[in-house]
C-alpha cells in the first residue's frame, strides 16, 4: 500500500521515462528487472551497480530520479547505502527490494530514508505499483506489512531479530554470508575486538549459546529461511 509523503507533493510521470538505477549483487536480478522496466513506457533502467562503491558512482554520473536498493551487496551493505544516499542526496527516492523479511528491516529502512519497502517474491506488477508510488513521491509498503505493524503496535508477538541494532543486522548478514570476524571488521571499518562485542550482543539478544549456534541462526537467516530453534542456553565455554 502507498501512503501520501511529508517530503511535499507527488511528482509527475508523464511526458517522460523516469532513469532508475539497479543496486544488487546478483547480474541474473539485474537483467529480469531492467528487461521488465524497459518494457514499460514511463520508466528505463539508466544503469546497475553491485557494491555501495559502484552504487554512489552511479549515482553521481547517472543523476538517475530513483534508485532501487537490495541489502545484500557484493561488497558493503544495503542499509548502510540507504543512509548514506539519503544524507548526501535527500530527494533521491530509494525502493527496497529484498527477500529480507520487511517485519525486521522495513521500518528501519524507512527512518534511514527509504521511501519503500517490497520484497523479491511479489509479483511484477507489485513491484511496478511501487516503484511508481514512490515515484510520485508517495511512501510504499505491503498490506502484510501495514498488517503486522498495527499488530505490533499492539504488542501482539514480536521476531528477536527486531531487539538487534542496526550495527548487528549488518553483522548478523555478513556471519550469514560467512564472513570472518576479522573480514568483518574490515569491511565494516571496525577492530575484529568490536566485531566480537556485537557477536556476543547477538547471542545474548537471540537466545543463542554458542558461535555454531550463531552461526546456524545467521545462515538460515540469510537464506530467507528465519531462525532456528535452539535448545535452552548453557554456559558457554571461552574456547566455543
């Protein structure tokens, strides 16, 4: 569902093909969605990135008017971009489009400065009724989403994912993704003694006793599978 924005009025579509720039680690996504845009008479696809690094070059040579943004990059991270984009282009609208459960990162993204959220499995047309929402300067979400939401705000159920910063999201993917600690700390610009801080938070905050079990929890979550189940916390050994 769109909503009106704060930002001001709804753009204008007609008389011209608005330039959207495609941000995902995957060149089969990539082609799909440019094929399908292209076809459509008031949008094209004006150029693809696969990193944050390529994404803010894009952005600064192409001057595209909406950039579509998946949270897993071949190097940095999604929500990161959103952040940065929105605090150094503030009228560039952003569209979310991630198998990453929109429960957990929607809102979040939203206050970074995403103008929209739509996960991978909807269906084309869905995605082009985003894309174009946003375009008119409307925010969008899904009706799941907006159903969940008004649960939530009625303290009915929560996912332990939601209790994690953002730093640990950023995490938790990369451990998903298996990354290394210290290929973590590197990538993320921090010491693998600060990464391991936020290892431990996640444990603590998901339940999980020991770094297999973290590491089974992240995986799984990478994959747009969720969580595991694990048996009640132990004390953990200092070797685990």
């Amino acid at each position: 569902m769109s909503m009106p924005s704060a930002a001001g009025a709804p753009r204008e579509l007609k008389g011209t093909r608005r330039r959207v720039l495609l941000v995902d680690d995957h060149p089969i996504v990539r082609h799909g969605l440019k094929r399908m845009m292209d076809a459509e008479p008031d949008i094209e696809v004006c150029g693809e990135a696969a990193s944050e690094a390529q994404a803010r070059q894009a952005i600064r040579e192409l001057q595209p008017d909406i950039v579509i943004v998946d949270l897993a990059l071949q190097e940095g991270d999604g929500l990161e971009l959103v952040r940065s984009v929105h605090a150094h282009h503030p009228d560039l609208p952003m569209l979310v489009l991630s198998m990453y459960d929109e429960t957990i990162y929607a809102e979040r993204l939203l206050a970074e400065g995403a103008s929209g959220y739509i996960m991978k499995q909807a269906a084309a047309d869905q995605l082009l009724n985003a894309l174009r929402a946003v375009l008119r300067g409307e925010r969008y979400v899904s009706e799941q989403l907006a159903q969940s939401l008004r649960v939530r705000d009625r303290g009915e159920g929560s996912d332990p994912v939601g209790r994690l910063s953002n730093r640990e999201l950023q995490v938790l993917n990369l451990v998903g993704r298996g990354v290394s600690s210290r290929d973590i700390a590197a990538e993320l610009g921090l010491s693998v003694k600060t990464i391991e801080s936020h290892r431990q938070s996640i444990k603590r905050k998901l339940n999980l006793a020991t770094n297999s079990q973290l590491l089974q929890y992240a995986m799984n979550w990478f994959n747009g599978r969720g969580g595991v189940s694990v048996p009640a916390p132990r004390m953990a050994s200092t070797t685990d």
